[in-house]
C-alpha cells in the first residue's frame, strides 16, 4: 500500500512532497485508529505480535511522516521522512 492510498482512505487531503505519496507503507495501518489535530493525523494500531504501530502526519513539519513502533519489551523504534527524497533519520532506542 503506498501512502496515497492511505490518505485516501482517511480522506486527508492535506499537500505532502510528491515521493512520499508514492511512499510503500504496511497495509496493517488502514486497520488503524485515527485521530486529527489541528493539521496533524496520527494512525495508531496494535498488531497481533503486540507491536503497537503509530503514523503521523504532519504536512508542514521539516519530517512530515513518523512511524514509530513500540516493541512487546518497551523498546520503540522508527523512521521520520524528510520534505525530500532520501532525507530518511532512523529512530532507534528512543
């Protein structure tokens, strides 16, 4: 699923840099809870593994979608991706 489809599916409408729409994302997070506010989105899921997904979506912050995931040991970890193309920071051991 790439996030075109998810914003889609979430009808949010908001302008995000034109690679991050064609951006692969996992389907798991069309399951997900939504929630808005002000021009902020996140998408928050728990999987079977007790791994607990969150996606936000900030259209005019500097990293405008964080996925971050909180592991069954407490751990969390993600990514947040850039304005543009190949600005990727990996979160780790937050």
């Amino acid at each position: 699923m790439i996030l075109k489809d998810l914003l889609n599916h979430f009808d949010i409408e908001d302008n995000l840099p034109d690679y991050l729409l064609e951006q692969s994302f996992n389907e798991v997070f069309l399951d997900g809870d939504f929630s808005k506010t002000d021009n902020n989105y996140k998408i928050a899921v728990k999987t079977r593994q007790n791994v607990t997904h969150q996606m936000f979506i900030r259209p005019g912050d500097e990293y405008p979608v964080v996925i971050m995931s909180e592991l069954p040991n407490g751990n969390l970890n993600g990514m947040k991706f850039g304005q543009s193309q190949g600005d990727v920071k990996y979160i780790n051991n937050l």
